[in-house]
C-alpha cells in the first residue's frame, strides 16, 4: 500500500483502493480504455486472471465470492467487454452475490458522441446491478470504489460496477482515506423487532408441525452456526433451497434435503403439511414453491430477510422480521432457549408423531440412486462424485439436469461448497464459477460438473485453467442432449425433440491434450469409480467425459405452476400390451 498524500494517476489510485479492500485477485480482460489500468497492474501484487471472454469473468468473479463470502472483482473494457459482463452480472443479481465489477469507459468528452467502443454501460447495467457508479473525475474515485465494495458486501448482497473514463485513470491525483461511508437512504435493518422475534419463539414451541425452510441468506448471513442451533434446540426438520445447500450440513440428521419442483417428496410433503414455516433469508421462489395458493396452506409462516422487499412479495408472513438472519437468529435462540422449560414438553407428542411421518415419506420416496450394468446412470455419477467428496469438496455445476441430480445427490457439509447459478440460471457459468472458487480456495478439491451443452459454452477457458494450472477436476455429464430442455419435450410436447439433440461432441483426451492436460471418455459403469479417482489422483486440471443413459429424466418434478404435493415421482408405468 502507498502512502495517503502520494501523487498518483487514477489507475494507481484505483490498485491503492482494491488492495485497501483486500483484493488478492480478480478476474479480467483487457482493452484500449483499461489500458491504463493494465499498465499501473504491471507493477501490482494483486493477482490478475485472464479469461478467455469478458461473461466468464464476471463468473468466475461469482465462483471466488461464492466460495468465500467476500467480494468478488471483475474488470471489462468498454462497449463489447462491459456488455459481455451484463449475464454475470443479472446472475450475481438474482442470486445476491456481492461482485464489483470496473469497467473502461471512453474519455469523458467522447461520452455521447458515438465514440469507437461507446455503449450506455451505465444505463445498460442499471437494472442488472444492486447499484452502479459513473465516475467523473479522479477525487472522487476512492470514495466511490470504497462506497461500491461496501454496497455490494451490505445487507441484500448484490452487483455493484464502477464504470471509469480512460481521461479518469490517465489523470493525476491522490489516494484519500474514506473512513466513513455515509449513504443517504440507503439503510440495512441488521437486528429484527425483538417483540416480533419473541413472538417467533414462542409459535416455534407451540406448533404441532414446524419446518424450517431455510434460503441462500443463511449462507450469504454466515449463519450456519445459529441455524443448526435452532435445528437443534428444537429438534426441528430442515430443508435448504438450491441456493442453500450446505448451510446445515447434508449430513445433519435434521436435514431433509432440497424442496421445490425437484426437491424430495419428504421435503415437499414437510412444506405442503407443515403448521409453521419458519423461512430464513429466502424469498419464496416460484421453483420452491409452485403454485403459491397450494404452498404451505395449513401453516403460520415467519418470515426473516434482510431485504423487506422480500418480505410480503410471494407470501404474506403471520410474523414478518427485517433482519440479518445471523444477528436474528441469535436472538431468537436466545428467546427459545428461555421458553424452554415452559413450551418443550407442551407438544412434545405432536412434534414426535411429526417426525414419524417425516421418516416415512423419506422411506416411501427417497431420491432415486439407479445403477444399471451396461450403462452409466448420471445418479450413479453423482452418487460416486459424492463419495470421493465426502461433504468436503466445492462443487460448482453448470445448468440442467446435471445441476439437479448434483443437488440432490451430493453432501455438502459446509456452506460456500455449493457452487451454481439458482435464479437466472444461466448455462456456461459452472467452469468459469470453478476457476474462481479453485483461485480462491487453492487446497481445496473443485469440481466442475457440466452438461456437454453448458461445457460447450465455456471451453474457452480450459485455456485459463491449463494457464494458472488449476487442479479442476471437470466432469461433463455426456447425455447428447440439452438434456432439461429434452426433458421438458419429452414430457410436455409429446417427445418431439427439436433442436436438442448435441451431436460432435469433441474427443476429451485430445481436447483436454490440445490444452496440456489430461483427459478420457468413458461410458461403462465399471469404468466410473476408478476414472474418477484417477482424475482426484492427477496433480493437474483433468477433463473426464462421462457417457451416461440419453433419455433419463429428473425425478421428482413438480410440473411448472403445479401444486409441490402433486409431484410426478417416477416415468409413467410401460403400457402393458396383451
Ligand atoms: C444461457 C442459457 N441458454 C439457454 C438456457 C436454457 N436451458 C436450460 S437447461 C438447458 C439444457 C442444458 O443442457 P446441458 O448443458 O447438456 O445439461 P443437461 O441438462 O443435459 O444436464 C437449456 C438449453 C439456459 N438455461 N441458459
């Protein structure tokens, strides 16, 4: 860091801010108006990881922050860089990710003039981000870099980009300090109503049939701790959204597993029977809870989200709490654990018969593990994927069916392992989101499971990953189709395929050795175990192409704007010819 007062250009002032933040590393793609910026980066400790397109910057940006809980950077040039950001972008919106993201923009004067790589990135990004900056001159780019880290990072996590004119980083001038940031109607309520958090309490003891249906907040609030707490002090069933796998262990006795259109039949008949939903930073998706006149219709629900917007959106909550779900949930288990003596035995009974019923639909329906013997089942995949992780490895996935088997079947222990884009999802995010996570967690095992459409979308970065030599292990789950779109044809437009077949898939050994690395195809089930271990076992990036069944379908599903009790749990029985 440099002294405050030094006499610098804005693209050093700039450096002087991210490394103020404690930026180690961020990811981009450089142009005419950054190169100012690319040259003061020259002489910097802060890491720089060239992709390969601006989109899988902002990605892989999302797979550090995802992977950390601290806020990812990406830098684009202007025009075409800063309008290949916009996907990652929406994708860190809807998903609450907190991104800074720096765009070039042309020199001050040129603005609105038509200028060689001029877009509106700031009127272009504006919906697509939690706030975005202009800067116009280099005194005030410390306080607006600092005040873009800070709104990223605070309440409702989010996107925040700092569009820079070029005459902006070429000008000279000094690092000040900000040591306060003050943002006038900007106000994040951290602490919850404490009559309303009592209130909670108190219906948490008093219900026959309790659930807990915890969201992304609860990773992104850091809150694992207080929720598996709460689990605990009540003995209370759980499940975490796509969003929030891992922040109570997988493996918790407690933990029921994923809800929604293709969450378990447990967690879906939990959320349809239940008498209070206790929802904790989550905003009642519509892939959670389908038709929302049918969702939780016998239940009280208490609401805790940082965001009141959230709160009233889809469900209008019997006990709304404005909070930072850690800080209330501290609160409320305080307020439990003084009720206790009082409430515990009350419905000690119902609680008990409660959990009987739980177990038997995780005993009539559980998630379907097929194996065959001639051919690899993509559950087989994960299931294997799951065991070489044992709960510990960051997965981040691609979207589709992939995406949905590795969430049902893979344990995640710990919150930030869970790696996929949940609200917008966005196809060609997992492989750049893994070299992002694998960038910031170096001693942990990545893997980067993909569909063969998704994969296809991003093999410009194996070029990265064989670069940095990051040791990602990416398993394309090889179905020659896109293979949810398949599904969706299949079951709804009368299995007329169209436009979904993937034929030329290349040949992953020679990909993967036209990179420098390792890779295989296989497509036996006797294959599977061992190629994977194989793949953890190399030192380097490996590239496994795993052939599984063509036509196989995600179940459980709850058909779009269907009711989530009214799940189709399996293929329709063959019809029996006599
Ligand atoms: C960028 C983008 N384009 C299109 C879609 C629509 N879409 C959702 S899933 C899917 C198929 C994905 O196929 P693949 O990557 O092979 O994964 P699979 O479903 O076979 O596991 C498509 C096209 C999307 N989600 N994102």
């Amino acid at each position: 860091m440099n002294e405050p007062g030094k006499l610098m250009n804005g693209a050093e002032v700039l450096l002087e801010c991210l490394a103020r933040e404690g930026v180690d590393c961020f990811f981009g793609y450089p142009g005419g108006v950054t190169l100012p910026f690319y040259d003061a980066l020259f002489d910097s400790h802060i890491r720089h990881v060239l992709v390969r397109h601006e989109e899988n910057a902002c990605f892989a940006a999302e797979g550090y922050a995802r992977s950390t809980g601290k806020v990812g950077v990406c830098c684009a040039t202007s025009g075409p860089g800063a309008t290949n950001l916009v996907t990652g972008l929406v994708d860190a919106m809807m998903d609450s990710i907190p991104i800074v993201a720096i765009t070039g923009q042309v020199t001050s004067k040129l603005i609105g003039s038509d200028a060689f790589q001029e877009a509106d990135t700031f009127g272009i990004t504006r919906p697509a981000t939690k706030h975005n900056f202009m800067v116009k001159n280099v005194q005030e780019l410390p306080q607006i870099v600092h005040e873009a880290f800070y709104i990223a990072a605070s309440g409702r996590p989010g996107p925040v980009l700092v569009d820079i004119p070029k005459d902006v980083f070429q000008a000279r001038g000094h690092y000040t300090p900000v040591d306060t940031i003050h943002l006038p109607g900007y106000k994040v309520f951290t602490e919850g109503h404490a009559g309303q958090i009592r209130r909670a309490a108190q219906l948490i003891w008093e219900a026959e049939r309790p659930w807990i249906y915890a969201g992304g907040g609860t990773v992104l609030g850091k809150a694992t701790e207080e929720l598996t707490e709460l689990v605990e002090l009540v003995d209370l069933p759980a499940v975490c959204t796509l969003m929030a796998l891992g922040s109570l262990s997988s493996s918790h006795k407690n933990f029921i597993s994923m809800p929604g259109m293709h969450g378990s039949y447990a967690a879906n008949m939990g959320m349809t029977e239940c008498d209070l939903l206790i929802a904790l930073g989550t905003r009642f998706d519509d892939r959670v809870t389908g038709q929302l006149s049918a969702f939780a219709r016998h239940a009280r629900v208490i609401h805790v989200d940082i965001d009141p917007a959230e709160i009233g959106k889809n469900r209008v909550p019997d006990i709304p709490i404005v909070g930072d779900v850690k800080r209330v949930l501290q609160k409320l288990n305080k307020a439990v654990k003084e009720l206790e003596p009082e409430f515990k035995p009350k419905q000690a009974a119902a609680r008990a018969q409660w959990w009987t019923r739980i177990r038997e639909w995780q005993g009539e329906h559980p998630y379907d593990r097929t194996r065959a013997e001639d051919e690899i089942k993509p559950q087989h995949l994960m299931d294997e994927i799951d065991r070489l992780s044992g709960g510990q490895a960051i997965v981040t996935a691609d979207v589709g069916q992939h995406q949905m088997w590795a969430a049902q079947l893979i344990r995640f222990n710990e919150p930030h392992l869970w790696i996929n884009s949940g609200g917008l999802g966005a196809m060609g995010f997992g492989l750049p989101a893994a070299v992002g996570a694998q960038m910031a967690r170096p001693d942990k095992l990545v893997f980067a499971i993909c569909g063969d459409g998704g994969f296809q979308m991003s093999i410009p970065e194996l070029a990265t990953i064989a670069s940095h030599a990051l040791p990602i292990k990416i398993i394309v789950m090889n179905n020659g189709y896109l293979g949810m779109v398949r599904q969706w044809q299949t079951l709804f437009y009368n299995n007329r395929l169209s436009a979904v077949e993937l034929d030329c898939f290349p040949d992953a050994e020679k990909l993967a050795g036209a990179y420098g690395f390792k890779g295989r195809t296989i497509d036996k089930p006797w294959q599977l175990a061992q190629a994977l271990e194989e793949a953890v076992k190399e030192p380097g990036p490996y590239l496994l192409n795993v052939k599984v069944t063509r036509d196989e379908n995600v179940y459980p599903m709850v058909p779009a704007g269907g009711a989530i009790h009214e799940m189709v749990l399996g293929p329709p029985e063959p019809a029996v010819v006599v």
